[in-house]
C-alpha cells in the first residue's frame, strides 16, 4: 500500500511576511495596472502609468483648474504637465510614496473623481526606473527624486516663476516592461477620449494639440464612416450623463462607455444601464414589443456618465461596479432610463425621418434573425455534440467572463487579462502550443484546414460551416461579445504563403460578422521566430533577415542556422519562449477611417485589376531589394 508522503514544510511565524507599499506593488504589479505587455496592445502597463497620471490631471481639470495639459514623449521617458493647483508643497514626497494618502478622501477637494484609492501615482512610481514630480504652488516649487520607488533626493522649497501645477516624468522600469516602446497612435487614442469627455480641454502630445467642441459627437464621428450610418448621430446631454447613438450596416454592438472621464473598457452597471433603457425606450416608442437582439444589432454609441466616488471591480478601473450615482441617489439603472426616456423619446418625436430610419434598421435586423432561426438551432446542437467529442478546443481555467472569487479579486481580474485562446491550423501546430501554454490562462483551437472566404455572404455560412460555427461557440461571441471568453484572441499561423492565407480568411470572418470584436482590439497575430541561431554557447532567435544577421556576427564563426518553415517545427520546450511573458504580437486595429466593406473588396473580392496592379508593383519592388541584399551577402 502507497503511502502519500508528508508534506515537510513548516508553517512558523518566519513564514509569515509584511511588505512595504513598494515592494507589494513589485512583486504583483498586475494587481494595480493589469497586464505588463510592451506596448504593442492598448491596455499594456506601460499606457496605464501614462493614464494614472493624467487621470489625475483630468479630475483637477474636473473641478475647474487648468484648462491645458501638456505631455511629451521622449524615448521612454514621459513627461506630464498640468496647470492645476498643484500638490500642497508640504506634502509632494507623502503623495507619490505614501498608500492611502491623497486629497481625493476628502470630497470637499475632489467631486466626481477618477481615482480615490491614493493607489495610482504610487503604482508609477514603484514601477519606474526613474520618477520625478514638481509641484508648484503660489510662486514656490517642490521637487523630489525616486528610483523604482524609493527616496533618492528630495528638494528643499524655491521661488518660482511658473504657473501652478504639477510636472510629472518617469521611464517605466525595463526589468517589469520587457522590450517596451510606446505607440503613437495608442496614446493618441487615450488623449482623444480625454478630450471627448472634456469638451475645451486642451491637450499637447509632443507639440500636436488635441481639443474636442462636441464632445461624444466627435467621438462617433471619428468611429465612424459617415456613408455607412444609417441615420445622423443622435447626441444628447443633461447633468452628469452626455450620449451619442446611431446604427450602422456592420453587425453586433459597438459601444464606448465612460465614468468620470475614465474609459471602461469592460463595461460595468452604467453600460448594462444604457443597453436596457435603450431597449425600454425603443419599444415604447413604436410601441412593438421588438426582440432585444433586433434593437441593439448594428447600434454604434457612447456613453458617460459622472459618478460620485465611483467603485470599479479592479485597481485598472475598466469595469464600473457602482450600482448608485452617489450615496443616497439614484440607481445607476433608473438614472440612465429616467434620462433616456425623456431625452431619446423627445428627439425621436421632433425628429421623424431618424425615427423611421432607426424602424427600418431594426425591422431588417429582425427579418434577418427570423431567416436564421431554424438553422441557427440545427448549428447549436451540432456545437453542443462537438464540445462533447471533439477535440478542438483545448480550454484554460481562466476565462474573461468568469465571475471573481471572494478573496484575490485583484489577481484575479489581471489574470482574466491575459486569457488568450490560440488559433492555429493542423495537428502538430496545435500540439507544440498545447504542451507549451500556461492551461491557467491559455487556450488552444485548432482549425481543420484553409476556413472558408466569407466575404460577401451573408451570417447565415456562420451556422452553415462547421469550423466557424464551432469558432464563434468556443469564443461565446454568438450574441455577441459581451459574453467573450477570452481577452485576446490569437491567430497563430505558419510564416509561409499558405499561413497568411489562413490569416487573411480568419480576420475576413471577424471584420465581415464580429467587428467589434476586432475595433476592441481583442484580436492579434503571434510572431514567431523564423529562424534559430546558435553555437555552443548561446541560442538566438530571430524574427526576420535582419535579426538573422545580427545573431551571425554577434556568435561570429559559423553558427548553426536553423529556418522554421512552420510552427509545428517548434519544439513545445522552445515554443514556452514564444507564448509566455516574452511573447510577440500584433494587435490588429481598424483605424477610424477605415471602411471595412470596401477595405474586404478590396483584398477579400474578386481579383480586381487595382488588386492586381498593386500585387505586380510591390512584387516588383521586393525582387529589387532581394537582388540588392543578396549583392552584400557571402554565401
């Protein structure tokens, strides 16, 4: 008989261990900013230290200081200017190095605030190589130094010439960012949305001003195309609430919601608000008691609303949990519907030609939902047998959706940050991913073959074929992608003709029929190495013919050069590299001006002669660099 063997370790009270502020946020950074990421998506680290320092900025904006700030973007370092009141001089070194201190406990100082945790600017600093903040106040200025947290020279109080406010500057610390570099377009996307929820605020990025007059109708107008809207924009205002809708063509649901000049990425109770008085009020309206889906499918709209101390489910603040406007007010819910019910049903009255372009929008969305309907049931039981009996999907534990546990929230809600599923193609692509994932928060579905070109059909192939209708189950998108199981969506395909082929016909099945899906920046593409350098010392990994070069003459002699024409060539011990924390990937972002209908003709339709006249010139342009650089090159 087997005996279990005893554990050996022992519980004593040299096992038990305090941390300090700073070493807490070190040592479980997901905590306080989700994911670390290098900067290649938008909800990387890197931008949320940017973002917690502006929020601050923004709430002293909020509350009528400083109608400018000004930020600069050097490298990696960052540099954040107000022109608010400023820090009390007494209390700088306090402010970014104490927990729980800050004004925003007294509610006197700060209404309506982003932050009231005292966390975020301590969360900068701690994760900062370098992080410097100067408060000027009244014609005197403050200084002080830090490095990854710690005190390194404080300055005693001097005169000065400049305006009130706050200066800010830090380089993220590279030992927590990896390889990090900020994106130009990532951080013009948060400041634009600053601006939207703050109409007149002025905001430079290296030079280049940002201002909206409009507010969230310059938000729509910006996310949309004009000649794909069904109707003009409808914008609406009242106190503490501002709201922008329209319908487009595409399907799902697009919606951006904000608390308190914050961008919600994950929704919460002010959004779940929005979606059900919309309903409540369409159907008054018409007076028809329409199907949910057929209202809300093809809707494009912006909500924010302003909230006193605000509860998020995470320290990230992308999910509002707030279930009152403030203590002893409203319900988030009743506030929302009380506003949509007047407001909505009001323009819709005095404008009949939106009223009757919004109607036939819907009417069409429920003649389509109808036409759907018997094979739409044969598809889910067909995904119900193959969730049984096929193997193609391999789930992690961790899921975008899941519901928080009692204890650890925290962790928890950084982890459902880096749930990703994998998309790749054939057994042995597949098989190294799998033993190489984390199962906690990665998982693995795997394709049989090229997917069908879906461009120009109509969703009914979603149910028809069977790869997609097994691919939309296993990412819970059917209904949408509220219910989205994963936060990233990967598609890892060979480097070769037939891997971006795959590639091509898999984000034609998104952008054609889950495009929010992709306009939320859920989907990327794995990097992976195409070729192994290495000698008996060392292995280098490189990722295109450059890196290949470099890794020769850095190993000098003649290194072993591998080439790896597909992905089940990687061993799962390598591929552990290629999917963890150093993992590489391109996130996949529809520009605001983009059409996608034409930009799928374009690339996804018939062979057209512009097509082909692109494909011939940049063949043309490639042969010539290849013939130049093999010139330079000893065989």
């Amino acid at each position: 008989m087997a005996v279990a063997k005893q554990n050996t370790f022992e519980y004593t009270e040299e096992s038990i261990k305090s941390l300090d502020w700073r070493e807490h946020i070190r040592l479980r950074p997901g905590m306080y900013i989700g994911k670390l990421g290098d900067g290649s998506s938008a909800d990387d680290g890197i931008y949320v230290l940017l973002k917690e320092v502006l929020d601050n900025c923004i709430d002293e904006h909020m509350m009528g200081y400083g109608r400018q700030i000004d930020i600069t973007v050097d490298g990696k370092t960052v540099t954040v200017r107000d022109y608010g009141r400023g820090i009390p001089l007494g209390k700088v070194v306090d402010v970014v190095s104490k927990i729980n201190t800050g004004a925003k406990y007294d509610s006197r100082a700060f209404q309506k605030s982003v932050g009231l945790n005292g966390v975020g600017t301590k969360a900068v600093n701690a994760l900062s190589n370098y992080f410097k903040v100067t408060a000027v106040r009244d014609g005197k200025e403050k200084t002080a130094e830090f490095e990854r947290g710690i005190l390194a020279k404080e300055y005693k109080e001097t005169k000065s010439g400049e305006s009130n406010g706050t200066l800010v500057s830090f380089i993220p610390d590279d030992s927590v960012f990896k390889n990090f570099n900020f994106r130009q377009d990532y951080i013009e996307d948060l400041l634009w949305n600053y601006c939207y929820l703050n109409a007149g605020l002025v905001i430079t990025l290296n030079g280049k001003k940002f201002v909206s007059k409009n507010g969230l109708l310059d938000l729509l107008q910006r996310k949309t195309n004009e000649d794909e809207l069904r109707y003009n924009i409808i914008h609406l205002k009242g106190d503490d609430i501002e709201l922008a809708v329209t319908h487009n063509n595409d399907y799902g649901e697009e919606i951006f919601s904000f608390v308190n000049g914050q961008y919600t990425t994950q929704g919460g109770t002010h959004q779940q608000a929005f979606r059900e008085a919309y309903v409540k009020v369409i159907r008054d309206f018409y007076k028809k008691d329409y199907e949910v889906s057929d209202i809300r499918q093809s809707i494009v709209a912006a909500v924010a609303v302003r909230v006193v101390e605000p509860v998020f489910e995470s320290q990230t603040k992308t999910k509002l949990g707030s279930q009152y406007m403030h203590e002893g007010g409203p319900s988030m819910k009743n506030f929302v519907l009380e506003f949509l019910s007047k407001e909505l049903d009001n323009f819709l009255h005095k404008n009949p030609s939106v009223a009757e372009a919004l109607k036939k929008r819907i009417e069409q969305s429920e003649r389509e939902r109808k036409d759907l309907a018997g094979i739409k049931k044969l598809a889910n039981e067909r995904a119900k047998k193959a969730n049984l009996h096929n193997r193609k999907l391999r789930d992690c534990r961790i899921h975008l959706n899941d519901e928080p546990p009692n204890k650890g929230k925290e962790e928890f809600y950084a982890r459902q940050l880096e749930s990703t599923i994998f998309i790749t193609e054939g057994d042995s692509a597949s098989g190294s991913i799998t033993k190489a994932r984390s199962v906690e928060t990665q998982a693995v579905f795997s394709l049989r073959g090229k997917p069908l070109n879906c461009f120009g059909l109509t969703k009914k192939v979603v149910y028809e074929n069977e790869e997609f209708n097994l691919l939309q189950h296993a990412l819970n998108i059917e209904e949408g992608i509220e219910g989205l199981r994963y936060n990233n969506v990967v598609i890892a395909t060979d480097a070769d003709v037939d891997g971006m082929h795959i590639r091509l016909l898999l984000l034609t099945f998104f952008l054609q029929f889950f495009p929010d899906l992709v306009k939320k920046e859920h989907v990327h593409i794995l990097e992976t190495p195409l070729f192994r350098v290495r000698n008996k010392q060392k292995t280098i990994y490189c990722y295109d013919e450059q890196e290949k070069q470099q890794a020769v003459k850095e190993l000098g002699g003649k290194p072993e050069i591998t080439r790896f024409k597909g992905l089940g060539e990687i061993s799962p011990d390598e591929f552990v590299k290629f999917i963890s924390s150093d993992m590489r990937t391109q996130p996949v972002k529809v520009m605001p001006e983009t059409h996608l209908q034409q930009l799928l003709e374009y690339y996804m339709g018939k062979n057209t002669q512009q097509r082909q006249d692109f494909i011939i010139e940049n063949l043309r342009v490639e042969m010539d660099l290849a013939e130049t650089e093999n010139a330079g090159q000893t065989i």
